[in-house]
C-alpha cells in the first residue's frame, strides 16, 4: 500500500509510534524528514521519541481499552510498533475489520511479539532449522522436558526482548532460578518460558531485509556480541562464504514472506559453518522492526535500518542500498540509580573514534540500575579497527548518574 503525503495544517499523513526507545526517536525523525505527523507513545513520560514527534501519548499499550481509545482519537494512517508489550490482539482486530494499517502487518507483530508463536511458524510451518527447544508454562514441566535439549542449555521468558529474563543453566541447580528469573522480567504477564539446546555455533548475525514495493532487499551481515542476550557491540563489513550467505537469504526470505507486509525485519541467525548441509545456518529470532545491532546502519550504509523501514512502510522503493565501509556500533550501557545524567568528555569520545564516527545520546530521562543510554559509532579502513575505535569512544565518554 501506498501513501498520499500530506503535509497541509488540516490533514496530515499521522503515523502512530507505539513505543518511544532509542530505535523509535530515530523512526520518528526520519518520519519526520518525509512530512509526516508523528504521535509517539510509550508507558512513560519525556520517552526518546517523544522529545522529537509532533504528539505525544503516555499509557499502558497492553491495555486493549486505552489502546483503542487512543487509535479511535489520532485516527492514524499507519500504526508502527516499536516494541513487543502491545495489545497485538487488538490491532489484529482492526486491521481485519475496521482496514487498520499496521507494519508491517498485524499478525507479524502477534506472531513474534511470542517467541513460542514464532518458533512454531519457523521451526514447524515452515521447516526452517532451529535449535532443539521445549515450551513449559510451570517450573514442573521444565523438569520433566529439560532432558530433550541437554546440559547446557538456555531458559527464555516467551515474550522479553534485550536478554530481560535470560539465563544459562548448567546443571539441575540452575533450573528453580532460571524459572523466577524468566518470570520476573518476561512481558506480557505469561509464566511461560522456552528452553532451547545451546548451539555449536562460530558467528551470531543479524541479517537486515528489507520488504518493499520493488523486492526483498538485504543489507550486509551485521555480526555482533551479546552478554546475557543484550548486545554490547555489532559490526558490518566481513563477508560470509558464498553458500552461507544464500542459506541465510533463504531463511530470511522464507519467514519474512511468511510474516507478510512492508519494512524492516531483524532475523536473528547462528553460522555453523562445520555443520551437516541445511544446518550450517540456524534460525533464531526476528524483529518485524528495526533492530538494536543494526544501529551500526547509522554509518556504515547510505540508507540507515531506520530510512528503509519508513521508506518501506510508505511504499517508496528501496532502490539500491550503498554500504560505506566497514563500521562497528557499541552501546554505552549505564549503571545508576537517578534522573539526572551528565555527559562529560564528548569531544574526547569523538577523538576516539576516527575521522569517520559519530554518537548517539537517546536522552532518556532516568536510570534505575543498567540501562542502555546511548551508541558510539565508527567507520574505519577494516572492521577490527572500527569495533576497536567504537569501544575507545565508550571508554572516553564519562557518565555521572545523579
């Protein structure tokens, strides 16, 4: 579908941002940059996106009254989820009856907003290979199935995002923490978890496509390091072998035809190089949205994550995608009780990075324990150098938390 931009004081093209985060503020302005009113919405107040959209929203997007109230009041031309904890069931309902648009459509974002809904759609639809893994919805049934996957594996909340409610269990001890922990920080109210077999595997990407009027379109592999399941650091710049590469194409393209709809999916895959054939790429996750590691398409692409998911959703073409070098992107993750935070030594911090470098500060308004604040960002002559700079600009940057 394609949009009319208007830009006139009566009408304007109006998209409905539901959640506000670091990779919303930067859907906003370029949203922004093509004429349309934003309305950014999110549980908080002051949220990043917000300090950049026309409108703003505060309240509980799990709650299908006041999401419908507020969708019924903005009357957007386009919703675009930014997070997992919203009322999907809802949008489902309005796309269906009522021609809502939703993107990239509102059965992706039910479908993997819930890592069991998309795993079962990957793994069981649609074959693709996946890790082993069992659902349980009680501490007793992890018990009982947790000999399917093995030593070690990992527990999951079925609905977090950003490593909340992640563990690693080695032994039987670890299972009674694991299940508190998934359910303490899992969304959406669910004591359901998956258990998934760990993985032999060398690389963990995140492979970009875009889905647009003129195509599916790929970026280059973005390759990163997590910790507990939160990214820390991504790169772009280093090639995979010719035969992975279409492995991951495949799968990609094979679940983001699946989802349906226009913009931008994060698919999360694992490179098993030394595996049997169909199992040296594994499916692991997918965003239906831009992706936190792909914050590094900042300065290593013409056309950032954030500019294709809005020029796809509008139903522009994608046209090429330029890669600029290679770059690496590093999160400035802030420890702190407060709601008053200075930044000292940026100019130091830019110095770090080389003549090609930037940061991004995403000015939310408070920090109760870690949380990630902002993006360090470098683009060097190779990727090693790049991921080196971008870690020597968070070193240099000081955060005070007061």
């Amino acid at each position: 579908m394609s949009f009319k931009l208007e830009t006139s004081t009566q009408r304007s093209t109006t998209a409905l941002l539901l959640g506000s985060g670091e990779l919303g503020k930067e859907l906003a302005i370029e949203l922004l940059r093509l004429g349309v009113h934003v309305v950014a919405c999110d549980r908080y107040d002051n949220a990043p996106a917000m300090q950049v959209a026309q409108e703003k929203a505060v309240l509980n997007m799990k709650d299908p009254v006041a999401l419908r109230a507020l969708i019924e009041k903005v009357k957007p031309d386009v919703v675009i989820p930014e997070i997992e904890a919203i009322a999907t069931e809802l949008l489902m309902e309005l796309e269906a009856k009522e021609g809502l648009k939703v993107v990239p459509t509102a059965k992706a974002a039910f479908t993997t907003m819930n890592r069991k809904q998309i795993r079962t759609l990957a793994a069981e639809e649609l074959g693709l290979p996946t890790s082993p893994y069992f659902f349980a919805a009680s501490l007793a049934e992890v018990k009982t199935n947790i000999a399917k996957v093995g030593y070690p594996c990992i527990m999951k909340p079925v609905m977090s995002s950003s490593g909340k409610g992640q563990s690693t269990i080695k032994s039987e001890a670890d299972i009674e923490a694991a299940w508190t922990k998934a359910c303490t920080e899992g969304r959406g109210g669910e004591a359901e978890v998956i258990v998934e077999g760990m993985v032999r595997f060398d690389e963990e990407i995140t492979l970009l496509t875009v889905s647009a009027c003129d195509g599916i379109h790929f970026c280059r592999p973005i390759f990163h390091h997590q910790v507990n399941g939160d990214y820390h650091e991504s790169w772009q710049g280093k090639d995979l072998p010719a035969d992975i590469q279409a492995a991951a194409e495949h799968i990609a393209r094979t679940v983001v035809t699946a989802l349906g709809g226009h913009g931008i999916f994060g698919v999360e895959l694992f490179i098993c190089p030394n595996a049997p054939e169909g199992q040296r790429v594994i499916f692991s996750e997918l965003s239906p949205r831009p992706h936190d590691t792909g914050m590094v398409t900042m300065i290593s692409q013409d056309q950032s994550e954030f500019a294709l998911h809005v020029r796809a959703l509008l139903g522009l073409p994608i046209g090429a995608i330029t890669f600029l070098g290679p770059s690496a992107s590093a999160a400035l993750l802030v420890e702190g009780d407060g709601n008053a935070l200075t930044y000292e030594n940026i100019d130091g911090a830019l110095a770090a990075g080389g003549a090609h470098s930037a940061l991004r500060l995403f000015g939310k308004p408070e920090v109760h324990g870690e949380r990630r604040m902002g993006v360090m960002l470098s683009r060097a002559a190779d990727v090693a150098t790049a991921i080196a700079q971008a870690k020597a600009m968070r070193s240099a940057l000081k955060v005070t938390v007061h």
